[in-house]
C-alpha cells in the first residue's frame, strides 16, 4: 500500500508520500503567492494553485514505491473559488484572510445578525467567509457572479480539478451556511444574510461516507498517476491537522503553534449557546472547536528582532534563564494592527508589556512573551467549553521545548508533540484509509498511524494563579485600548 496525501496552504503547497506503514517516504513543497491588488484584499490565481498541486504529486510520485492506492487532498478553508458552468475559474480566488468585505460584516455585528446566526451554526462571521465575500460580489461585481455555477473553497476546487465533480466537504461547509445540528445547508441563515439568491452556488455537502471520485484521464496525465486512482476529499486543513495530531476523541485537543495559535477541541456536540466567538467545524464523527488568533508565532519573530535574537531557539534559551512568573512581567501579546478575534473579539486589542522595571532584563522579556503566548493557549480551552484531557502540539513552535513545558504547566494538562513534518498530510492520510475502506473509521486509524514524541507532564505549582491574574490585568488593560486608539489616529494623522 502506498498513498499521496496534498496539503494546499496559502503560501505553500505541500505533498506527502505514505508507505504501508504509514510512514513519510517523500515530501515536496511548491511556494504559492498571494496577490494584493487593493488595500486589505487578498487574492491567488486557481490555475497556478492546480499547477503547484500537479507538480508537487509529480515530484513525489516519482519517488514513492508501489502503486498509489489512494491520493487525499486537504487545504486551506474559506474564502471563495468560483467557477463557470464547466469548471473554469471566473476569476482570482478570493482567500478567507481577504478583507473587502469588512464593513459588511460589521454592519450585520451592530445589527444583531451575526449572533443569530451563531445561534445555529456556531460560527464568528469574518471577512474572509464566503456570505461576506458573495454580498460584496453582488454589489460591486455582479457580472462574475452571473458567469458563476459554483463559489468552491480551495478543497473543493483542486477536488474538482483531481476528478471533474463540484462538491465540498462537511468541514468546509460548516461555515457559514451550515445548521450544525442537521449538517445541512440552511435556508433560514440565508435569508439571515439576504443570501437566497446565492443557493445555486453551494456545492454539494459531502459526509464520510461520499469523500471518494476517480481521478480523470486529464488530471492522471498531469499527475503521473493512473486514471481511476481513488481520490478522498479530506477536511480542511485545520481539521486535517487535528486528525493528523491524533486529537479525534471528544476531550482531546490540539494546539497549532504557527503564524496563528489555533487551539482546537474535539467535541461530540456542537455548542451553540455560549460566548459568540471561534470556529465550529464538523469533522468525522464530531464536531471541533477551534480558535486561531491573529498573534501568534510572528509574536516570537517579532521578540527575536526586538532582543537582537538569531531566532526562536534562542529565544527559548534565553527564557530558560528566567525563573517562572519572570520575576512578575506580564505580557499581553495581542500585537497584531486588527486587534483580536479569538477567544474574545476586539479589534482595538494591543499588546502591552506590564509590571516592567529596572530589576527586569532580557531574559525576563523573552519568557515573559512565552508566557503570555501559554496563557492564549488556556485561554482559548477554557472558552471552548470542551473540558480536554490533554493537547497535542505541532508548528514550528512545538520545537521550542520550553514553550512547550510552559504551555502544559499553565494548562495543566499532558503536551504530546507530533512527529511528523506534514501533520495536515497526515490527518488527510488518515482520512484516506477511512474512506477507501483500508481501516475501519478514525479512532482505530489514528491510534496505530499517529507518532508522538513522549509526553510532557505539568507541573502546575509556579502558575497556579496565572490564567486568573492574566485575566484580570488583561481587563484593567482593555479600559486603554480605545483611548490608545484615538492616539494612533492623532500620532498618523488619520483624524
């Protein structure tokens, strides 16, 4: 048995090979750019993301053993792919961190809309999600969507690609048009939106027991692979990598540690009665809950260059030398310019440093920002309402093995790290063998092809009131955010 599983990220699309152990025989990556043709849009041309796809399952086919049993396609989610009638694009994908739409998310926020909506599909409304995207098409370019059969994710649209079918998955179409509780599109949250006449757009939801088409004669000939080789439509990439972490019970959770921190937590549910924030995905068998901030690890890129550091490991060298608590420092890491979006929502969020003297040094600088980091993390499972067992950890961050101490100690709960390189290729893999009939469903897949390294274990006494006193000095904190808005606009001239 042999596989090739596609993780398509926004800036890099990934290839995997799998031998029958479900080992990493091969990897190929291909950089894919992101066009900005007006202030806060982002865009990438649909043909050169299929190329970059076609290339890299080339590369790896070439050098993975055996005949391919199955290919598995995950990517990023959201955003809007649309094609015409035969399957051509109309035009530039428009991606799920685009911002055009901005004002009229805001505008359904004041209205009340958006926390209805959250009411049955358990899901924030961004700029970037495709109700935003298709209300800003039909005002300003209505002719598109005339020439449009179907708004695809990025999932769906190499899907088609690989197989000649217009389909989604459940994970990418859990948001924004999704009942979570009848997985099925619904006309009320349409109509919410003023969206009835978007129906004809919706692809076809598909469930773990529709994932599989064949590949086409055109698409094996790009690909170097036999015409008929099983295609599976894994979830998105979010998802994918929670599978590919091994977090597919309710109770278990995973943590991203990348550009973004995304906590996710598996749940058996979906909640729809809390807090109005995150991301409701439905995923095999269940439901996850996920959290992806705008801070994250670009915040340690950004206290590298601030400490004069070569990069992240350093970084953590430097904390190690900082006893827990950073002789009290505090720091808030919400420095991106759109404020912040999980788990609360405020767009004037800043990032501050708080209890700074002449008794702190460098060293306490950099643990303090790991710290702050940490408690994101126990900020977002302890909002999810999921109460989870334990965390798996993959990213780039997962290498820092202090980060990853300080991330259990201040959860309270065992960290595994993955070992994996591809962890979203993975989840695909998984979902692969599910599909094709190789292994009986999720749970039994992932228990015997999940590789972790040893878990951490917490040891909670240095923080035991750190989540309550960041919590606290964050709200103390928050009674400036404006204030320190009206400044910036005063210091750039903007009023």
């Amino acid at each position: 048995m042999a596989a090739i599983c596609v993780d398509a990220g926004t800036t890099v699309v990934k290839a995997v090979g799998y031998d029958e152990a479900g080992a990493e025989v091969a990897v190929a990556r291909h950089q894919t750019g992101v066009s900005r043709p007006a202030p806060g849009w982002a865009e990438q041309d649909m043909t050169t993301v299929w190329d970059a796809v076609a290339r890299t399952v080339r590369d790896v086919a070439a050098r993975t053993e055996g005949p391919i049993d199955f290919l598995a396609v995950t990517a990023q989610g959201d955003g809007v792919w649309l094609v015409d009638p035969a399957g051509e694009p109309t035009g530039n994908a428009i991606l799920w961190n685009d911002g055009r739409a901005a004002a009229t998310v805001d505008a359904w926020a004041r209205s009340g809309v958006a926390e209805r909506a959250f009411r049955l599909n358990g899901n924030v409304s961004a700029s970037g999600l495709p109700h935003a995207i298709l209300s800003w098409l039909r005002e300003h370019d209505p002719d598109r969507l005339d020439r449009s059969a179907a708004g695809l994710t990025c999932g769906g649209w190499i899907f088609s690609r690989l197989t000649g079918e217009i389909a989604t998955d459940e994970s990418d179409a859990s948001a924004p048009f999704m009942d979570l509780r009848t997985r099925a599109y619904s006309p009320e949250l349409m109509a919410m939106y003023g969206l009835e006449w978007a129906e004809r757009l919706l692809p076809e939801p598909r469930d773990d027991t529709r994932r599989v088409a064949a590949l086409t004669t055109g698409a094996a000939e790009s690909l170097g692979l036999p015409a008929g080789t099983p295609v599976v439509m894994a979830p998105y990439d979010i998802a994918s990598t929670a599978i590919g972490a091994g977090a597919v019970r309710p109770g278990q959770a995973c943590g991203i540690l990348g550009t973004t921190l995304c906590t996710e937590t598996v749940a058996d549910r979906p909640d729809l009665d809390g807090e109005p924030v995150g991301v409701t995905l439905a995923i095999p068998g269940g439901y996850l809950r996920a959290f992806p901030t705008f801070s994250g690890g670009e915040v340690i890129q950004w206290a590298c260059r601030l400490l004069g550091l070569p990069g992240p490991a350093e970084l953590g060298e430097l904390a190690a030398q900082s006893p827990p608590g950073a002789r009290g420092l505090a720091f808030l890491p919400y420095l991106s310019p759109a404020g912040e979006r999980v788990p609360f929502s405020d767009p004037l969020a800043r990032g501050s440093f708080l209890g700074l003297s002449f008794e702190h040094g460098r060293e306490h600088i950099a643990r303090a920002v790991l710290e702050g980091l940490s408690l994101v993390v126990q900020d977002c499972l302890a909002v999810s309402g999921v109460a989870a067992q334990e965390l798996r950890v993959c990213g780039g961050g997962s290498a820092n093995a202090l980060w990853v101490r300080m991330i259990s100690d201040i959860t309270g709960l065992p960290v595994h790290r993955s070992s994996d390189a591809e962890v979203g290729a993975r989840g695909a893999f998984i979902v692969g063998l599910v599909a094709t009939g190789a292994a009986p469903g999720v749970e039994v897949a992932a228990d015997r092809f999940v590789r972790l390294s040893d878990a951490v274990h917490p040891d909670p006494g240095p923080y035991d009131t750190a989540y309550q006193d960041f919590l606290a000095l964050r709200a103390n904190s928050a009674r400036s955010w404006p204030l320190l808005a009206e400044t910036r606009d005063r210091t750039w001239g903007r009023t």
